[in-house]
C-alpha cells in the first residue's frame, strides 16, 4: 500500500513538470493612445450608457434593444451551449455507470438426426463503472479549458451588448440630424418662395430681369429636390433602429438634436484598463488561455491513463435464482494504458494544439492593437468636430450677413446682381447643413469612444 501512495506521488510530481501555468503575454499597452498621455484611472467605459445619455428617449429604445435584439439572443444560447460544455467537463472527474440487464438463450445440437441434447437459459442483471485517474492532470487541464471557453462566450455576449447600444444611438443620433435638416430645408423653401415673390415685384417694376425671376424660382426647386432624398434617409434609419429594436418597421419617437446635451467629461483612463473593459480583448484573451489549457492536453496524452474499473451484479441459469445470494458476483481492476504506436496521432495533435496557440496570442495581441486604435480615432474625431463647429459658427455668421447684404444691395442699387445673392444664398445653406453635421459627428464620436473603450458591456441595472 505504502508503495502505491508512494508511486501516485512520484506520479503526480512527474505531472507538475510537463504542465505549464497560464501566464498573459508580455504586451505593451503605454503607446496605444496616439499623443494622448494620461495617469489618471477614472474612465467613462466603467459609466452605466444610462449615465452618459440625457435623453430619455435614446435610454428607453436602448432598454428595448437589449430585451429583444435578435443577435443578443443569440448570444445567450452560445453562452448556454458552453455553460453544458464546461458542465460535462466538470463531470469527467466522476465515474461512468453503466446498468445492464440480458437474458441469454443456449442450445447445443449433434448433427442432423440425433437430435438436441441440451440447452440453458441465462439471465444477467449488474452495474458497470469505470473511472480514470487524473494522474498527470489531463481532466484538470480541460476543465480549464472549457471554462475560458465559456468566459470567451461571455465576453463575446458584452460585445454584442456594447455595438448593439452603439448601433442604437448612432441611429437614433443620425434621425435628430436628419430631422434638423429637413426643417432647414423646409424653412429654405419657405425663404425661397418668398425670393420669388420679390423677385416678380422688382421685375415688374424693372429692377431686375427675367433671367433673375427664373433663377430665383430653380433656386426654390433646388432646395426642395432635395427633401425627397431626406425624407427617404429618415425612413430608411427607423427601419434600420427598429430591425436593432426585433420589430416592425414604424416611425421612432424622438427629440430634437438641439436639445441633446453632452453632461459627462470625457475621460479614457489608461491603455491598460482595456484588457478589463474591452470585451472583444478579454474575448481573444480567454481565446488564448483555451487554446494554452489544450495545449497542455495533447501534451498529457501522450502520458498514461490509469483506471479502475468495477462491476457487480446478478447471474444465474435459473430465473428463480436470479436475484439470490448464489446469484450474487462481483470483481474490480486497475489498469495502465501507454500510447506505443497510434500512427501520430498524438504528435500531429500537439503540433496542431501549438499552431492555435500561437495563433491565437497573435489574435489577442491584434485585438489590443485595434482597440488602441479605436480610443484614437475616436478621440481625435471629437477633438476635430468641436473645432469644426467653432469655425462653423463664424462662418454661419458671416455667410447670413452675405447673404443680407447681396440683397440689399439688389433690391436698392445695381452694384450687384441676383447671381451674387443665389451663392450667397446657396453657401448659407450648405453651411447650415454641414453644421448640423457637426453636431452629429461630435455624438458620433462620443458613441464611438464609449463603445472603443469596453463602454456598455455591462448588464442593466
């Protein structure tokens, strides 16, 4: 017995040594944030989206999404399948059971004509177990590897969750700009109908040409070809918010985009914090470790099995004795099986179990990178588009002064002509129009560093 005990330490010390503990690569995170430098840890991916959006509009249509997008549903049965999957692993540390019960007939015949001289009957009832001994920690291994498997799919879920809350707000942002142009463009038409009335009494009364009459009327059709396309693009976006929403296409409540109000700073922590936040990198994290785990099972397999197997039951050739002491057997054994020749199967599953290792740390490491590059693009977009809107203040201020001017200079001198007045007028518009476009590229922006820093993954609450 002693050597026994003796030979399962030796065993298990033997098994420490060809296993290897998982360890995350050496990656280096202090330059992901192009010309950003921070030391500060406070980070608005930890904020709840229903913190950093004011509007409770937005915050009710994202509610919605997350209870009945179809992807995110989807997500949850992955997340299930690997739940079972860890389970099963989780039990192969248990015996098998196997019952069985048979009834066996037996008849021993001479050749023809001499007739049958004896027959049996043979009745069996038992149970069967087997159970391997986790000797060089295989089992252990798989565990381990199931389980990263199931974190990956719960982490692919958060990823689903922050793009879907992503992909609602830049819908339900892209509507209120939208809305804002078709009303600058309405209230365009509006002016430019007023334009042509002008336009007619100054003609009348021999202060312009005909040529100015007629220009003024194609300036009105040019502004209103374009609320057709407009009109189109809003439908277009509510049915694309309502596919996020799982349900029929429909118009979308909304507010306006004057009323939506940024109330957070805008703070990204360190480069480092992704590895926490971000759920595609802690995704292709678990990755990794899964594939590090399977990496030490095919390395353990090339190690012998240990098994006990033991069995027990009932059997007899008569059924009244069936299920009697006499009847009674039972018996147990241990066994070693060594792989000697098995055509390489072994072999080419390492090299196998290595390659997706290895690929899948390029995977985790691309995945940081890409999430690095994100939190950049989306910063140095809102640092843009607020300078844009800065300028396209003044901008807005001299064009509306231009456009003042040119009119008044055709209506009560021949400095000018209405040529002069349908650019400044048409400049004016364009203006306003990419200004609103600023607006929503600044909403964009936001959207865009909340989701690329791990913003929204977590549950509601």
């Amino acid at each position: 017995m002693k050597s026994y005990i003796g030979l399962m330490l030796l065993l298990v010390l033997a098994s420490c040594k060809i296993s290897k503990e998982y360890q995350r690569p050496d990656l280096n995170t202090t330059q992901l944030y192009r010309d950003y430098q921070s030391v500060d840890t406070i980070n608005i991916a930890s904020m709840h989206w229903n913190k950093l959006f004011a509007d409770p509009i937005l915050n009710g249509l994202i509610t919605e999404g997350l209870q009945q997008n179809i992807d995110l549903k989807m997500a949850y049965q992955r997340i299930i399948a690997a739940s079972a999957s860890f389970q099963q692993s989780k039990s192969a540390f248990l015996p098998d059971l196997n019952g069985n019960a048979s009834i066996k007939q037996s008849k021993l015949a001479f050749p023809q004509g001499f007739g049958i001289i004896n027959s049996s009957t043979q009745y069996d009832v038992g149970l069967t177990s087997t159970w391997e001994a986790d000797v060089w920690g295989k089992l252990k291994r798989a565990k381990k590897a199931a389980l990263a498997s199931l974190l990956q799919t719960e982490e692919a879920r958060k990823a689903v969750q922050t793009q879907l809350i992503a992909d609602i707000s830049n819908c339900y942002f892209t509507l209120l700009a939208l809305d804002q142009q078709l009303l600058i463009l309405e209230q365009t038409v509006n002016n430019r109908k007023t334009d042509v009335r002008t336009m007619k009494s100054l003609k009348a009364a021999n202060v312009v040409t005909g040529a100015a009459e007629v220009q003024s009327e194609a300036s009105q059709y040019a502004a209103e070809v374009v609320i057709p396309r407009l009109k189109r693009q809003i439908r277009e976006t509510e049915n694309a918010l309502n596919l996020l929403l799982a349900k029929p296409s429909t118009t979308v409540n909304r507010a306006s985009l004057n009323d939506q109000k940024l109330l957070v700073d805008l703070k990204v922590g360190l480069p480092v914090q992704l590895l926490q936040n971000r759920p595609d990198v802690k995704q292709a994290e678990y990755a990794f470790m899964a594939a590090f785990e399977n990496t030490n099972v095919a390395r353990k397999l090339f190690y012998p099995s240990v098994t006990l197997t033991a069995s027990g039951g009932f059997t007899s050739f008569s059924l009244k004795d069936w299920l009697t002491p006499d009847g009674l057997f039972g018996n147990i054994a241990a066994g070693i099986a060594q792989p000697i020749f098995n055509k390489g199967v072994n072999k080419a599953r390492l090299i196998t179990a290595k390659a997706a290792q290895q690929e899948a740390a390029l995977a985790f490491q691309g995945s940081l990178l890409k999430a690095g590059e994100e939190v950049s693009n989306a910063l140095y977009a809102y640092q843009t588009a607020v300078e844009q809107e800065g300028i396209r203040v003044k901008q807005l201020a001299a064009l509306e002064k231009s456009v003042d001017f040119t009119k008044k200079l055709l209506r009560y001198s021949s400095a000018t002509n209405y040529t002069d007045v349908l650019t400044s007028e048409q400049n004016l518009l364009s203006a306003q129009l990419e200004g609103v476009d600023d607006k929503l590229q600044q909403w964009q922006a936001v959207i865009g560093l909340y989701r690329a820093l791990g913003g929204g993954g977590e549950g509601e609450n």
